[in-house]
C-alpha cells in the first residue's frame, strides 16, 4: 500500500526533496508540495537581480509545475503541525501524512530592526533586491552600507557577496562609491571554518 510523503516548503531543499521522491518512489505513493507562495523563486540569483545583471521574471517558476512530475501542489500557509497525530493544518485544508518533510527555511524579520523600513533594504527578498536596483541607478557617489544586524542570519555568505557584487557593479559604472560591510561575526562565515573566513577578509580587502 502506498504511502503519502508531504514536503512543506517549495524553495531549492523542499524541491529536490519533492523531485527525487518522484524519481525513486513508485506511483501508488503520493507526493504532497506545500508553500504560502505559487512560484519557486531561485533566492541565490536575488544577488544579481540587485544589481540588474539578471531578470527577476526568470529566477521563478510556477510551483504548478511540479504536478506534471506526479507531486501535488498546494499554495497553502502552513499554521500548525500536529506530529502525534500525523496531521498538518493550512489555511486551505487540513491533512494527514505517513512521512513529513520540513523545509519551510529562515524567515527575516526587518521591522524589528529600529529604523529598518526608513533607512534599508532587504537583499534576501525580491521587492527588496528590485528596490536596491532602482536606488544604485541613481546612486552617484558617497557611501554604501552592507549590514548584518545580528546572528544567526539567512544565507551566511549572501551579505559578503552582496558587498563584493556592488563593488564591482560601481566600479564598472565609474562612480565613486565605497562599500562598508558591517557584521558582528569575528570572521565572516564562521559556520564554514577560519579558513574559509580568512580568505573572505582577504577577498574583501582586495576590493578596497
């Protein structure tokens, strides 16, 4: 008798998740993909859409997709999971599952930095990387702050490759503009190690 396998969560971990299943399972089992969102946006590719070397329209894909492969697509909010009983609760419906998978990510919460929503940018969502795009076209010379605001944070190598990236994108322009990236990490990327860290201060440096 086959099972039913639900993932939740419909960015990069949920979706190789969700394909692979489908690859090596047989048909009698049913595959379940849950997300608040209907398309799969590539988040490392945000980067690149900050500084207009990448369509934002491309990075995405309908979730919708996914049912061409077999895996049902649910575009529901996930609000409770109950284990015990095996059941998880969306704002669609309500249902049961023989095996769960987790990949719902990490969330930002930039209204709980004091003066965020006036002063700032959020890199690791697409409004913000389109609302940084249109403020650097216009951005001639002065000063450009990169920061972290506190650990942990999502994607630990998103905010030093930001800095790297808008680096290059000035320098490119011929503009004036200098880059400080400011973090509460000793080293950038501890999770990667001190070498990693070391040769990221080196990169940085070598940028100015």
């Amino acid at each position: 008798m086959g099972k039913k396998i639900v993932v939740l969560g419909g960015g990069t971990g949920g979706l190789v998740v969700a394909n692979r299943l489908s690859k090596s399972l047989s048909k009698d089992n049913e595959i379940v993909l849950v997300d608040k969102e209907k398309n799969h946006l590539f988040n490392p590719s945000l980067l690149w859409v900050m500084v207009g070397w990448r369509d934002h329209l491309k990075i995405q894909k309908p979730l919708s997709l996914l049912q061409k492969k077999g895996i049902k697509f649910l575009n529901s909010e996930v609000s409770k999971i109950d284990f015990e009983n095996r059941k998880v609760f969306t704002s669609e419906e309500d249902f049961t599952f023989d095996y769960l998978v987790t990949a719902l990510g990490a969330s930002t919460y930039p209204d709980r930095q004091k003066g965020f929503q006036e002063a700032a940018y959020n890199l690791y969502d697409l409004s913000g990387a389109l609302k940084i795009r249109e403020a650097i076209e216009k951005f001639e010379k002065g000063r450009m702050v990169v920061l972290i605001s506190s650990k942990p944070f999502k994607c630990p190598a998103a905010p030093y490759e930001a800095a790297l990236i808008l680096s290059e994108y000035f320098k490119r322009k011929r503009r004036d503009v200098e880059i400080e990236l400011v973090t509460p990490e000793p080293l950038p990327m501890g999770v990667a190690g001190q070498d990693v860290g070391n040769m990221v201060v080196s990169l940085l440096q070598s940028r100015g």
